[in-house]
C-alpha cells in the first residue's frame, strides 16, 4: 500500500525532472510540458504494465497512472487553487471591466452550457447513446467555465493587452462559481428525473445562497484579524484558515465549497483594495510570494495527475469517438455563447471587433481541473457507461484545450493582431 510520502516522492519527482528537462531542452509553457510529458509517461506505464506479468508490479503501476483527482481536488486543495487566483484581482480594474467580465462570467458560461448540452444530445441521438436533455445540459455546465490557471499562466506570456488580459482572467476567475451553481442546477434535473419529488430550485438556493453567505461571513470575521497584525507568517495563517474554514462549513450544511471559495477570494481583494485605498499600500510581499508558490506547485501537481490518467481515461468504451465530437461541440459551443454576448458588453476591449474578439476568447477558453472533478462527482447520478463518457470526454475537452490550444493560441492572437494593425494601415 502507497503511503502519502510516497505519492509526494513520485508526484515532485515528476514536477522536477519535467521542468528540468523542459527548462533545458523542449522550452514549452511550463503547465503544458507538465501535461505533455505526463501523458507520455503515462502512455509508457500503461505499455509496461501490458507486459509485465507480476501481480505486485502491476499493482504498483496502475496506482501511479490513477491518482485519486477527486479527493485531490474536491476533498483537499480546489478551495486554496480557487482563493490564490481570485485574491489577486484588484477592485479598481474590475470596476473599470464590470460588464465585458460579468457579461462572459454569467451569460457565456449559461449559453455555453446550454449550446454544449443540446450539440451533445444531438450527437447522443445520432450514436444512439443513453443520455437525456438533463445529462447533457449537466454535461454542459461541466466543461463551460474556463480555466484561472491557464487563462493567467498560459495565455499572459506572450504579451496580451493589459485590458484583454484582464478580461480573459476575470471571467475564468468568477466562472468557476456559475458553472459549479449551473451544475448544481442542472445535476438536480438528472436526480429529478430517477426521483419523484426532487426540487432541484430548493438545493440551488442552498448551494448559490449559502456559499454567499459563509464565504462573506468567514472572511469579514478573518480579515478583522489579518488587518490587525503585522506578522507576514500569522497573517498566511489566517488566510489559510479562513479558505479551510469557509470551504469546511459549507461541507457540513450542503453549500458549495468551490463558490465560496471564490468569494473568500473576491472579496478579501475588495477589503485589500480599500485598505490601501485609505492608509496606503500594504506591506505583503512575502503574503503574496506564499499563495503565488502554492499556487503553482498545486497546479503543477494537478497537471501531472491529469496527464498520467489520460491514457487510462481514453480506454473507456465509446470515449474515443464521443472524444472528438465532445471537442467539436465544447469550440462550437465556446464560440457560439461568446459571440452572443459580445452583443451586450457594448465597446470591446482594446478596440477589438466581434470576430477577432471571438476567436481570442474561444481559443484562449482553456479547461482545467475543477472540469474533471465536477464530472467525477456524477458517478452516483448515472449509469456507469454515461459516467464514463462524461469523464472520458471531459479528460479529452482539458487535453485539448491545454495542449493544442495552448500552444497555438499564440499563433492565433499574432493572425489577430496583423489583421488589426493592417486594416489600421
């Protein structure tokens, strides 16, 4: 049996020589090296274990190309992932772009949802598969919301406009919370159709509303001490224990952790924001060189993972197929829900039009891991084959979007940026 010291031997072992090897020779992203590599890994594992014929040995190998990701994410550490990407955003740019990043927060993540959900039940009804309206708008609202990390540590390195920067990072930061509250929603469907009596409008109410309320609670309780310290260590403490508290209790009454998580995030920002505002800026570099660290090693952790179950995932009956029509309907779907709200954001950012604007942000919608825990987290709601298509589609929408839109997003911004420069000239 694996011990925690082990996993954290491989996993870091894995982080090292990767970045290593990368920093010295491929030279890509560092979250797509990770990814990449892991999956080649993965892929060699799965060779190995086809051929080695002792029990104990295989045993060993499966555990290593299948971490748990759930109880890594759901059970551990998504609360602090989501309180180190939303705690940067300042309150003076939001203000500034409220409306593009609340517009693409809320609308695109709903139309996206529901343009995934009925492409998908289309292409469920073409390859006669056994899955309802209800499953596929819940599949929907598992692959709508884009990813903080991606969006922050992949896309912001080739140079984007400060404005378009934003925009990409404020919506990926607040659409976790919509597509947790649509999956809620759209989850209580799928349970309402096996059980007579379910009011899916209740639970939402608990889930959206509840989060609010401990997430707001905890962190003006919290921050009263932060503000009142000037211990750099203690005051990591308290942040640290605001996030596990708040993501605790909403365990503990039904809530969803992963909201208020993001409003912890929020609005300690805000409360950061005013501080300076009035007494001038505060001193907590070392404060947010801490959270930047974590930040990184979890989601270096987390791309690991993801890559070394990729191979696994894929072995899944009908997941291959349903694969690429499940990638084809997440772009269309991107595409399609950003366009329709450019419509209500009124002036782009940085003078961009409709189509280019479109293109950047479909391209630039990046998946991540909050993805696949929230279609772990079906298993008890469907059948064991709608299960593993969801999850064998949903590996292949984050698979995609990191690596092959990762690397050519870049070409694709470059292809926007010439035609708007020539059409200047």
């Amino acid at each position: 049996m694996m011990n925690f010291l082990t996993y954290a031997v491989i996993l870091l072992g894995l982080i090292v020589v990767i970045g290593f090897i990368n920093e010295k020779s491929s030279k890509l992203t560092y979250e797509i090296a990770l990814m990449l590599f892991s999956v080649v890994i993965g892929g060699l594992l799965t060779v190995v274990y086809a051929l080695v014929k002792n029990q104990e040995v295989r045993s060993v190998i499966d555990t290593i190309r299948v971490f748990n990701l759930e109880d890594f994410l759901m059970k551990g550490v998504l609360c602090f992932m989501l309180f180190a990407g939303s705690f940067r955003m300042r309150l003076s740019d939001f203000k500034r772009l409220a409306r593009p990043i609340g517009v693409l927060a809320f609308l695109a993540t709903f139309l996206g949802a529901v343009f995934y959900g009925g492409l998908f039940f289309l292409a469920a009804r073409l390859f006669n598969l056994p899955f309802s309206l209800p499953m596929c708008l819940m599949f929907g609202s598992i692959v709508a919301p884009t990813d903080p990390i991606a969006a922050t540590s992949i896309l912001n390195k080739f140079g984007l406009p400060k404005d378009i920067s934003f925009v990409l990072e404020g919506e990926s930061l607040l659409n976790d919370g919509v597509g947790v509250a649509l999956f809620v929603c759209f989850s209580n469907m799928v349970k309402a159709e096996q059980s007579a009596g379910s009011n899916f409008f209740v639970v939402m109410a608990r889930e959206l509303l509840g989060a609010i309320l401990i997430g707001t609670a905890v962190t003006a309780l919290c921050y009263l001490l932060f503000k009142f310290t000037k211990d750099c260590r203690r005051r990591i403490f308290i942040s640290l224990f605001m996030v596990a508290l708040a993501y605790s209790l909403c365990e503990i009454f039904d809530c969803s952790g992963a909201i208020a998580s993001v409003v912890c995030g929020a609005l300690f920002a805000t409360f950061r924001g005013k501080e300076e505002y009035l007494h001038g800026k505060m001193d907590l570099e070392d404060f947010d060189s801490f959270w930047e660290t974590i930040d990184n090693l979890l989601n270096s952790i987390l791309y690991v993972i993801l890559g070394l179950s990729f191979v696994k995932i894929l072995q899944m009956h009908h997941v291959i197929i349903m694969s690429l029509v499940a990638i084809l309907c997440n772009t269309l779907g991107r595409g399609g829900s950003v366009f329709a709200s450019t419509f209500l954001i009124g002036k782009l950012p940085d003078n961009y039009n409709r189509g280019n604007f479109t293109t950047l942000f479909t391209w630039g919608g990046l998946k991540g891991g909050l993805c696949i825990a929230l279609a772990m987290s079906t298993a008890p709601m469907v059948s064991a084959t709608v299960y593993h298509i969801i999850l064998g589609c949903t590996y292949a929408i984050v698979f995609f979007t990191t690596i092959i839109q990762g690397l050519s997003v870049k070409k694709v911004y470059d292809g926007i940026t010439k035609r708007m420069e020539a059409k200047k000239a």
